[in-house]
C-alpha cells in the first residue's frame, strides 16, 4: 500500500513518519510541506538521514491522490477541508488528524471554529476512535482522527457511561499536556524558556475539544452532557494526563467499577487498566499507542486517571491504528514499541 | 535580632538562607545539620561562598536556644516535636516548618502522621497563615508553618468561604506541585529520570495534607467539610497550582466573585488577584512570596486557580513572614523580591 | 536618579528590571517597548502585578532622555547604534547592552555585523568590565556592556594571560549556554520542543562573540590572540558554563595556580575562586551576579571552568554594576542577592 | 533463541527490555533483579503491563545459564566479574554492559577500579565496538560491551587515527552527558532538583572512562595516547555529545577530512556523517543505535562532534548490535527505529 503525509514536518507528520517508518506493509510513496518543497526530508531532520524517503513537494491533492491510497492530512484545521474533498475524489482514502470532520454537527463545528467548505463530509467521516467505531472506520473513505483530550477523556468514561452509572451533570476533566499539542510554529508562549519549570491553565471553558468532548459523551450517554474542562500546560514535550472527576448514581465497590473497566477494554490492545492502588503516569505511554487507565473512588467520588501520549494515541499512532484497519491488516502493526523511559 | 535555622541543608533550610541572606534586621546566628556537622555551609552549598556564616553544628536545643532568639525547625515532622519543646523552654520563640504543630485536633494528627509527643501545645502553637491568623501570629511563641497545598487551596477559598458562598460538599482541588516538596533526601522516585518529561497523580484522597486543609475549610465555614484532594507530581522543581472546583450556592456573576477576592484580600501585600480574562502562571511567582489567584465562572461552576512558590510562600518564604510579624517588623521585609523569570 | 529601560519587555530588560526594582537609590521613570506601547508592564509579565511602574511607551530617544539619567538599551544591534547616540546627545548616560559597542575595531565589527552608523563613539565607549575597566566605567557616558561568552572567558583568562602564563595559541573555549541568551523572539530554534532533552553545539568558529572574546584577550597579552571557540546549546533557561583549555608555558603546581587566580580578584565582590578540588556548577550563580571559577592542572594541560547566570553577569546584572560604578554606589547595591537554588 | 538480562530493573536492563521486545528471532527467558525478585516486571515498570514477560528471579548463574544462550549482564562492575565466569562455565555466551572486562591491560583495570577476581578472561573478551571488532565479535564468548563516553570518542577518532593525521598529544574530548548514565541508584546528586536547570563538570582527568579511551585510541594509532578528558552532566535524561579536538598534522580542506570519514564508515548502518554544514543534536539520534558525526575546521584545528543515545549506541542498542553479530542475524534487527523526537 502506498501512503502519502500530508504536511509532514509539523510535529504529527513527523510523529506519522517516525511510526511508519517501522511498518512492513506500506510505502511512503509521498510527503508534502510546502515551506521545505523540494529538500529532503532529513534536510530537516537530520534523524532520518540514511533512510530512503521521497522529496518534500508542494500539497497539490490531484498529484498526492495519484501516487497514495491512503493520504494522512496532518494540516492545520481549515486547511484540511479545503484539500480533503479532492483527495476523496481522486480517489484516496484519507485520515485527517485535524478537527475539520471530527463532528456530526456542522453548527457545532461552526461555532467553535469557523464556516465550513465542505459540510456534505461530516455525515460520511467517520470519528477514529477504534475502541467504539471500529466497525465503521473499517470502511471508512474518510476517517476523523480524535483530537488529544478527548481521546484521553471519552475513553476511560465511556465503559461507566455506557452502563449508565455516572451522574452526568458532575463531570469534571482536569486535563494536563505537553507543549507538543501547540505544534512546532513558532509562537512566543512555545518558547522554551516560557514553558519550562512552569505550569498554567488555559482556555478553561473555552478549549476547543471541550464540544468535540460533549459530542462523544452524548453519543455515549444518550442525553446532552455538559462538562467542566480544564486543560493546563506541563512543561514537558509529551504526554497527556487527564483526572476526571465524576459522581457515581449509587454506591459501588471499587472491584465494581475494576470490573466496569476490565471487561470494557479486555479485547483492546491499546487500553491497558491498571490494577487497584497503582496509578498510571504519562513516561509509561511516552512513544506508545497505549492509553493507561487508573481509578479512586471515595464513596461515589470517582477519579479516572487516564494517560497517552498526545503524539502517539492523541494523533499519529491513532491515525495509524485506523489505518490499519482500513488496510485489513493486524491492528498493532508498527504500533507495538514499549515505552521510551527514561 | 539573632536566628537560627534548625535543619539548614534541606531544601526550606537553604530556602531560608536565601531569604534572610537578605535580611537587613536579623543575623543568623547557628546553623544545624546533622550529616554536615563541622563543614561550612558554602561546603555544602558552593553558591554561599563569599557570605560569612556560622559553621554547621548538630542540633542541641539548649545550645541553639541559647544563641538564637526565633529558632526555624526545618526538619521533618516527627523530628520536630522532639525538639521544639526545649527550644521553647529555653526561650526561643519557634517557628516550625513541620507538620507536627498545624493541627488543633490531636486525635486528627495521629490518625494521618504518628503518636504525638507533645500534644499540649498543639493547643498553643498558631496556625501561620497570616491571611487569616495575623494578629495571633504577632504573639506566638510557636508558630506551625503551613503546608503548601493548604497554602494554595485554603487562601483562595477562603472570601468565599467566609460569605458562605459555596455548597461545601462541591469542593475539588486538583492540584500540581514541582518536585522540591519531596525534599532533598535521595528517594528513586525524585530522581532526574523518574520526574522529567513525565507527570503522575499520587496519593489520591490519602495525602497527609487533606486533614490539614479540612480543617482549615471547616474553621472558615464553620461546618465539618470534606473535599476531594488530587495532588500530582511537576516535572520541575519549584511551584505549585491548585486548580479548585467549587459551586455557588446562588448564581452570580463574574464581577461578583472578583469583588469578593479583591476585597478580602486588598490590604494583603503578597496575595494578588488577577483581572478577569487572565490566569496565574506559577513562573509569575518563582522565587517569590505571592500567592496569585484567577478565576473562572461557568453557570454555578466556580474554577478557581491559585499559585505559589512552594519553597516560598508554601515554606520558607511564608515562615520569614510570620517571623516579620512576630518581630514587628514591616511584614514585606526580605520578601519583597520580584520573580525570576525565565 | 532616575533610569530608564529601553527594550523593557525582552528577556534582558525583564531581568533590569528584576534587578532594579530591588535597588534603594534609583528610581524607573521611563520604560519603552515597541510591540506593547501603551500596555502596562504587568500586562505581559503578570508577575509584576502590585507594583508601580511607568506605562510602556515607544522608544523616542529625546522623550526618553529627558526622562532618565541613565538609560538601558536592551535592544538588538543595529537597532542600538540608531538610538544611542541622540541618547547621549540629550544628555543621558548610556549602558548598552547589545554588541553596537563592545569593539574598538570598527573594521572587526564591521567584518562580523554590518556597516556601523556611529563609528565615531567606538573610540568614546567604555568595555563595561568592571574587573578590568573599572576606573573608565566610574566616567563614562557610554558603557558597552560585554557579551555573555566573552565575560565567562575573559574573567578566568585573565590574571594568567597578565602574567603571561599561557601559550597563546593553544586557547580553546568550549561554551555552553542555557536558550534565554537566544532573546524571547519567537523562533523555531528556541521552542521547548526543539531544546528540551537536547544539545548541540552551532555556530564553532562563527559566532559573533570570537572577535569580542580575542579583541579582550589580545588587549589582556598584548599580542593578536586567536581561540577556538565552540558554543553549544543547553536545555535550560539560565546558566552559562565555559571550559577554557590553554596551556602553561613552563610547569607550575595546581596551588601557583590558585594563588594567581585568587590574588587577581582578591577585592572583586562578584568573583569567586573555588578552593582545589572543587568545580563550580550553574545552580551556584542561578539568579546572581556571580562569576564562579574553578580549575584542574594536569601537566601543563590546564582546564578552567567559569559559571555565570548568562542573564546576570552576562547581561542585566553587570548592567546594574556598571551603574553602580558610574554614579558612584556601592558596586554591591541591589546584587547581593543569594542563588535561586533549587 | 533465549535470551536473559541479569539486572533486568537498572536503566540499561530495562532498555534492553525495551529493544529486545521488538526482536523477532529471540525469547526473553529470564530476568533477574534481587530487589524486586519474585515480582513481575510490570510491576516495577508499568509501561509494561499486558506484555507476557517471566517474572523477576534472583541471580543464581548456574538457573540462569540453564535457560538462556546468552545472557546480558547489566550489573554494576565488580558484580559482573563476580557472576561472568560461572555463566560462561554453564555454557551461555555473555554480553557484559560493566566495566570489568574492557581492558586488555590489568594493571590499568586496577589502577582505576579495583583488583580483578577473574584476569584470565581479560584476555578472552572482545571490546564490542563492532565498527572496530566485528569479525571477533561474531566468534566471542565473551564481549566487554564499551562505555558510552569511548564509544563516542573513539568512533570519529578512528578514521583519522587509522590514517595517522592526527597530532596525538592535541586531543582533547568535552564530553557532556544526559544523567541516565548515573543509572537509577538513589544518589543525592541524581535528584531532579540537583540536575534540573543547571550544568557542571564532574571528573576532570579522573575520570574511569578516561583510560578505555586510551586503550582503544592507542591501539588505533600504534602509539601510547594520552588525552585531556572533561565529562559533563546535561540536564536530560539520554543523549551523549562529545566535542572533540584534535590538531591536523597537515594542512587538509574540509572535503579531505569528510572523504576519510565518509569512506571509513559508508558500509556501517549505525554512523552517520553529516553533510558539511550541518552539525549533530542529540535529538536525532534518541532511541536509536547511531552516532551523529560532524565535523569543524579551522586551519589545523579540527573539531569533531559526534552524538549517541548514552542508553543505546552507548550501551544497551550496542548490546543487542553485538548479539545480532554474535548470532549471525542482520545486524539491524530491532535496531532500526526512528528517533523519538520531540
């Protein structure tokens, strides 16, 4: 199978080829960056000197269609619907790892971001969360890859929504990144010296993710539901945590919400519950797929620990994982590394 | 006025020399470390030489007493309570950095730490805190310095508290704490490698420091209050930031709640509310005394975000200021420092 | 006196002001930023919320001059020597913090930056090295402060080079630098992303400070000196660390050694010579003026190793030195200040 | 084929543990760590649940040899000659990550370390530098695995030793380092907040690593090499750079000294030279086996600067390299990953 990257040297095209580059059944046949067209990719990353790897060129969807089958989109939002239709047309399958297709609600969309160009899309994207789309993603032409929070929000809530046992007015996500998610252009609150041996909040109520969020835990509960988001900045490149705070409806046991959880994600290979008294933390994801689970209860208090690695899970590994189930091949392939720790 | 800092080589000790390095009205007159014993400071701490300092010597209270009119106990707790009652008997005035003399209730202390040795003057040390406790701290023979969380969770609930304005039951602190607080005893859990580029929960609804801030909460509200306590672990070293979660009893509006902070704490010289549409970083607070507070209101759904210095106003820094009170001295005195940043 | 910083909101003017708002005697009347004209200071650094400061205003040279005795110019090069001289024209004495100054040479500075617009005051500036210009500093209009490598260079070469210990072909100077000294403009290269968990030297044998540096060397030996010269890049805001291999012209002990390094800066407040056996780090200087210097002797191979914070010795603190000098204060004034460590 | 790690919980045991996972041709059938025995690995390290691994068992040679072809000892030196000669008794081949059998000569093992208990396998051991000893590696049935500081010191050298243009009394190596390399031992001066923000120089001319490089250069050139050797401690985790200088015995250009390299090392999959221009980060190579080489001249002063992942080129990546060799496999196997960067 052939596969293009579609803006390949933002910190997800990069992440896109750094797990493609270990996976034995697919061809980089094309990478595009329009400020590097024409350079070699180790031109811009000296890591990958020694690997043969096509030219930089210019995004140009007729062309990149032409030479892949499937074309992962790892543009800017809004850029992404603008070349998604054409590559669509001439014929590729394609993830997108922007927000552009990642709701079913175009007013939704257009609220939190901007008009839409292509809105005849989102009722045939598909959201690439494999753990609860699998089914579609496998015939999807167009895969909507999760933002990063809500990858790590919806995945430890979903078991516990689905059976009903949480009270939805109560949840609260305290969710904790690396500067990684900002991407790689060049912004005075990305610079080293402003993010490290610092910690802030941001956009609290007013983050993007938290209607992508709301959208993925109504579908799950079947009612709306309406969160408190807090999403802060660690001063570390990678991975994500999110503590989510919930009230159970009646009292459980914690082996009963153990259950919940195993029984949920038994047969997942990403999703890995940590048992009672132990915690995850981001270095046991960093480089992974995985996302790991842990929980407290307090009475009906409930704390989820969730944690992945935003580039990894939150973007490209995922991105990967839905490809390979488009491609019909083993769910893990190239996705199976053990943690980079220390 | 002559002070002495029991324990001078842990991280509050050398915190506390920093401070009162710049101290125009003090001297210090001992210094105690029990590993370092009979080594000069800058030995240990090559970034003090140059400065005339007493060598280090083993911890006998009566001698420490008899050199030093306040005495800081930078040990830990346990160590404390052995020690505090001959510095007290042989005239010091105390001012202890432990957890052994912050709680009112004797039975509450020995349930989270250990026995205790001298309960009876649990019922005499002060609380310092001086937000709250000003007037007691100025008489105090023996002031409990308290701990960085209850500093960063206790000051920014309490206006609100005070107008009872929130649904006791609500409160959620989620909060995030650089690595200095573990001290500078060698665990693997503080190593480099265990702490950079990676980020952790730990001891969810068990930390010792949740009594303390209950009780804290529970004096200003005047009703039993229970929280849930989410501390995690910074990859840096110094700062901390709590992110509280709590709901209004009655709607109002944003201007509403900035009203009640400003006004609670508009004499205070080192709490700082921030405007509406901006939020604390804790690099705003490095390396000094503040404790920065924002906000942010959703329907009832209050976040409130705090920072601190954990070393300063969560320590050694608050400490020189309950000592600036109990002296008579300008409160601001030494502590008037702006932050290193970057 | 009054004082005014022009370039107040980079990472240098920020660190003036760090430092000047602890100084007794002076006071800030005139603070200019082009990008936030019209805003106040703690708008962009929150942590100087509580204190009063002049607006920030646009930098228009007789305005300010009228303002201030003294001037700050903490602006790139080029952009200095376009200010500078209507400054001193209206009456204020200039430090200048950028490298418009630093030459005698106006052809070597030409070589290495570009045409130079007020060759006339080369001759006039005063190198701003107090350990080795102090008495013209004490008169000077216009102090050119030194770069950052060259102060960690010069210092140790120093006494050595005087008494002409030191084969001058064999200097090589491996320098390594935290990214603050990259400025706060917003560039790929600086982000946390590209720095953190990383190194790499750039720019050997290119960078702009090797003329500076052998320009300062030449005058201390009096004969044309040329070095090696290596800097490098390291994960961390603060701190700047050389180690400087020369080699002795005829067999000495490690203790003649430390003899000439100590009686060379024997009254110097901000020099500290480790005893043998004792090599400085960063941490010790974090925050400080200091310049910490240590050594090892292996046959003739010697090895010298000096710490400063880049920001402080290297920039804004010798700054405040220098004005210390120059109206006559105690050189200490507002420097004293103990490490910021950890 | 099955294969052990005897240390399986120290840094370099666990990242073979983390290369060997991707290895398709062999079995881990042992793991041995004394405190944690009886313990599964996941247990310790997280990031490894829902991986079938044996659980940890102590060091008993005679178990281990019974169930493993080759065994990695990851243990401290001492340690290792103490338990090397009973695995090669039972019939297991050994790669050993300690120091103890990279000497060929005793005397200088002693004179650094301490006295040796088995000096008859001095002489059996091949030094596991493959881009040196490939062919006697394959045959070894012991392989001494090199340091991380020789490896990356003697792999630039070695061209240009082999070709004799190097004036041998010039070198000089400024090595700097991630704090990995201390390994996971509890150490007061491996704490985060002792290694975070700050840089030092550690072992100047004392250093252990400093007579394997002699050996190994000296055996290059044919003649006794002495250097001057300065290590360095980064504030990171991985990455080693070694800023090398050495004096041409001849004028050469640029292009000369990038053929010899280029020529010496075109058929080696794990150096890379880079283009002239371009300088090596550690970045590039993190988590992966190569090393980064670039180089710098200035008339005869050359600087080489060469990058390796301490944890990989310098030790466990070359580890497995030496297995694959030893086993005849393709020398990439499980070692060709992309570097994880950011």
């Amino acid at each position: 199978m052939r596969v293009a990257i579609a803006g390949a040297t933002g910190y997800t095209g990069l992440e896109l080829m750094r797990i493609l580059s270990a996976h034995p059944h697919i061809t980089i046949s094309a990478l595009t960056s329009e400020t590097y067209a024409g350079r070699e990719f180790a031109h811009v990353y000296p890591g990958y000197l020694k690997r043969e790897l096509p030219r930089l060129e210019p995004l140009v969807p007729e062309k990149i269609a032409a030479k892949a089958d499937i074309v992962f989109t790892a543009l800017p939002h809004k850029e992404a619907m603008r070349v998604v239709p054409a590559l669509l047309k001439h014929g590729s399958r394609v993830i997108d790892l922007s927000a552009d297709f990642r709701f079913k609600s175009q007013k939704t969309y257009e609220r939190w971001y901007q008009e839409h160009s292509a809105p005849s899309l989102l009722g045939r994207a598909v959201y690439g969360l494999p753990e609860l789309y699998r089914a579609a993603i496998k015939k999807a032409k167009l895969v909507a890859n999760p933002g990063c929070y809500p990858t790590s929000i919806v995945l430890p809530l979903a078991p516990l929504l689905r059976k009903n046992m949480i009270t939805l007015s109560s949840i609260i996500a305290d969710s904790k990144s690396g500067v990684s998610g900002a991407g790689r252009s060049a912004k005075t609150a990305s610079l080293f010296c402003e993010v490290s041996e610092t910690f802030k909040a941001y956009g609290v109520f007013e983050h993007r993710h938290q209607p992508e969020i709301e959208e993925q835990l109504s579908a799950l509960s079947g009612s709306q539901v309406k969160i408190a988001f807090s999403p802060h900045l660690l001063p570390m490149s990678r991975g994500m945590l999110s503590t989510i705070y919930a009230r159970l409806k009646t009292n459980a046991r914690p082996q009963d919400i153990q259950d919940v959880l195993d029984n949920f994600f038994k047969k997942e290979p990403f999703v890995r519950i940590h048992p009672q008294g132990s915690l995850p933390h981001t270095a046991g994801v960093r480089g992974t797929n995985f996302c790991d689970i842990g929980f407290r209860l307090q009475d009906k208090q409930l704390v989820l620990i969730s944690c992945i690695d935003n580039l990894v899970k939150g973007a490209s590994g995922q991105a990967v994982q839905n490809m390979n189930i488009m491609l019909g091949m083993p769910e893990t392939t190239a996705l199976d590394m053990a943690p980079l720790y220390p």
